[in-house]
C-alpha cells in the first residue's frame, strides 16, 4: 500500500482519448520524470504538456494533478491523458513503471480509497456495479449505492441496536436504577427489525440487478423450447428443426427483462435415449434445471402431458418455475393441467403470449423485491444482513419468553458486527481480496 501505482484506467481500443492513473507518494515526482511540464500547483486543473521519453516527444498531452487528501484514493494522483489508442497509452504506462511506479493490481485505486477511509465496502460495490451496470435500473441502484444510500441506512439500524444495547446494560449494571425502569426491551426492537426487513429487499433487487438471474428453459424433444428461446431473444440463436435430439449442449443467451439481466439456457430434450452425446445432454439438462433461478418447462399444447412430463412437472412445483404451453396456434390437446405452477399459453410461431411470459420470468425473480428502490450488495454482504436479522429476532424473542438481558444483549451485539461486516468494518485481507479482485485494473 505504500508503493506508487500505476495502470491504464480506460478500456483498451481506439477513441478520442486514453488516461493512465498513477496514484501514491511518488505519484508527482514520477509524473515529472515524464511531462516537460514540471509544476501543477492547483489542484484538479487541467494542463496542456507533453509526453516524453528520454527528452524524445511521445504525445501532446493533457495532465491534471489531484493533491491528498482530495482525491479519488486519498492519495496523491496524477492523471495523464493521451490520444486515445493502444499505443500512445501503453507508453505512458511505461515510462512511469520504468521511472518508480509499479503495475496496479486489479480494483488496488478503489481499495486504496477504502482503506483511506473515502469508501466503505458498500460504495465499493457500487462503484464495480456502475461499470458493470446493464440496465438504466442498475445503473440507478449503483447510484444510489454509490452516493452512501446504503451506507446510511445501515448505519442508522446500528446507532438504533448501539443505543438500544446500551439501554439493556445499563439496567444490568444498575439494576436498582429508576432512570430505565419499565424499559419495554422486545417494544424497541420490533421498530428496528421492520427497518431492516424493509432494506433487505431492495438489497436483494440491487444484487439482482447487477448479477441478473438464470432461466433454464426445459421440457421434452419437440415441445417447442429452441423456439421459444429464440422468440425471447428476439433472434435466432437456437438451431430448430423438426428432428427430436437437435439440442445436445446448452446454449445460453443473456437479454434485459424489465431492467432485469436474465440468462437464458435452451437445453436437450428430455427423454431416455441409448445416443450416448444426447444421455450427455439429457444430464446436463437436468442438473441446469437444478441450478435455475427459475425454470421454464415447454409444454406442447397440441398433444397430451405424457408421463414423463408429469415427472418433471411435479418435481418443479416447490421451485420457482413457469409452465409454458407452446404451439398455441394449434388446436390445443393438452387436456387439464392440475399443477400449483404458473401456467402460460404460448406460440413460439406467431409470438403470442411471449410477453407474458416475459412478465411472468420478471414477476419470479423479482419476488418479494424492490427493483425500483434496488441498493447494490455482494452475496456476502446481503447474507451479512440476513443474519442481523436473524440475531434481531431471536433477541426479541428472547426479551418476550425472559431469556435474560445479557442474552437479550449479546444477540443485539451480534447484529451489529454483522450490519459492521456489510460496511468493511475490521474485514480481513481474504474478504478484501476476494472483493477488489472483481475490478478492472485501473479502477
């Protein structure tokens, strides 16, 4: 952390222009070795120099200097802007390795701002969600996340716990004390709990958002699903044919539902089959059904369920899943379906019914979220406030049954070094590791 970085921090290509970051102690020292210019003395001015190797012009460049602590890492930065280009970029990058910065490890600017206190782990995470954003909804979650939204409501049930918290052990120390008397323990916390339930959704949105959902399309040969995936796509990109077996590996395609990225799987028909590559297909079929968000199960309208059919179907319907009735410009011959499971009738052909079920996909994965609310988290993060919630219960529990104000206590404390863990509070080398690696070198 005390080595002087630098790396490119736009993506590679041709454009108008390219900028390498250098951040550190050195960060000035290294950029004079470089610049003909040799003064910056304001601070986020822009200024006109030129690039040089070895006194030999490179580039017309343009330079800004960012002073600590007023900076993106908290640390001195300069940046170089150069034409746009691999070229001109990658020499930049170059001469300041060559003249005392080293390479920055990917997501090493954004740490460096978390450690120096600019950021915390949840603005972190908006910040990787704003480059990595797919749809304006994620866009504007990472936003909020990114502007201390997140940051804020957490810190508001933790101060509510810490004061609540010290309230119980006041009464343990002093319990002769009138000042708490008739302190009404489980009355305090249901509040906080209400304030937490209501967060947790619009983190499950904002990770929804960002890391989007998989959608396995499933059911027997010729119901229809290779059509079906191209008819959501809105391309071809599934290969169909009136020949049973064509799909053999899965094949995927991701598309924005509602702002919503969903990955789409077409996978092999299932059937039992001696073709040893098709049996190959038919498992990894099924295993992907497994591991879907939600499931789509293809059936075809114009003739009866078969048993194998039913099989499938009953083992979906404590799963998220939606049975889709294709080949609705058909005479329909599938009888009554009597399953718990959403029903949709489609025409893969005509295109009838896709948008219900583009709504319905929607509906599933968004249950019991606030997408238009959404707060970006890491799977770690969002687990972290399900298990404050859980301490948070449990310590109301405890109050109401009479467990004991210490217990009452301890759960309180345990709630909040979770809410502490979703903000980086005390997080390890392995969390951090394991964080910033997900970043882009340059940011």
């Amino acid at each position: 952390m005390n080595d002087t970085i630098a790396a490119i921090s736009t993506a590679l290509g041709e454009g108008a222009i390219a900028i390498v970051r250098i951040s550190g102690s050195d960060a000035v020292s290294v950029a004079r070795k470089l610049l003909a210019r040799q003064d910056f003395p304001e601070h986020g001015r822009m200024y006109l120099t030129t690039l040089l190797d070895d006194g030999e012009v490179v580039d017309r460049v343009m330079c800004v200097n960012f002073k600590s602590p007023k900076s993106y890492t908290g640390e001195d930065i300069v940046e170089i802007h150069t034409h746009g280009g691999i070229l001109a970029a990658q020499t930049c990058l170059e001469l300041a390795l060559r003249n005392g910065a080293r390479i920055a490890e990917a997501g090493e600017f954004t740490r460096r701002a978390f450690v120096n206190g600019h950021i915390d782990l949840s603005q972190a995470e908006g910040v990787l969600s704003a480059i990595t954003s797919r749809s304006n909804e994620a866009l504007r979650a990472a936003a909020r996340t990114l502007t201390g939204e997140l940051s804020r409501a957490v810190m508001k049930i933790h101060d509510d716990i810490l004061e609540l918290q010290g309230k119980i052990e006041i009464q343990i120390d002093f319990p002769e004390g009138e000042t708490l008397s008739g302190l009404d323990v489980s009355g305090e916390i249901v509040p906080i709990i209400r304030e937490l339930e209501a967060l947790i959704p619009r983190c499950s949105a904002g990770m929804l958002l960002s890391h989007g959902v998989r959608a396995v399309i499933a059911g027997r040969p010729n119901a229809g699903k290779s059509s079906l995936m191209n008819a959501l796509v809105g391309k071809k990109r599934a290969i169909v044919t009136e020949i049973p077996g064509t799909t053999r590996d899965i094949i995927e395609e991701s598309v924005i539902i509602s702002g919503v990225p969903v990955r789409l799987s077409d996978t092999a028909g299932l059937r039992g089959t001696d073709d040893v590559i098709e049996a190959e297909g038919v498992r990894l079929a099924i295993d992907a059904m497994n591991e879907a968000d939600i499931c789509v199960y293809v059936a075809d309208g114009s003739c009866e369920l078969t048993a194998e059919d039913w099989e499938y179907i009953r083992a979906l319907e404590d799963r998220n899943a939606i049975i889709a009735v294709n080949k609705s410009d058909l005479p329909e011959n599938i009888g009554e379906i009597d399953s718990s499971l959403a029903k949709i009738h489609v025409s893969a052909k005509t295109g009838a019914g896709i948008e219900d079920l583009r709504r319905s996909i929607y509906s599933m994965a968004m249950k019991d979220c606030a997408v238009n609310a959404g707060l970006n988290v890491s799977a770690f993060q969002l687990e972290e406030l399900r298990g404050a919630l859980r301490d948070l219960k449990e310590g109301e529990e405890s109050a109401v049954i009479g467990a004991g104000e210490d217990v009452t206590a301890g759960l309180l404390g345990s709630a909040r070094v979770s809410l502490l863990r979703v903000l980086g509070v005390d997080a390890g080398d392995e969390l951090l590791d394991s964080m910033f690696s997900r970043f882009c070198v340059g940011k």
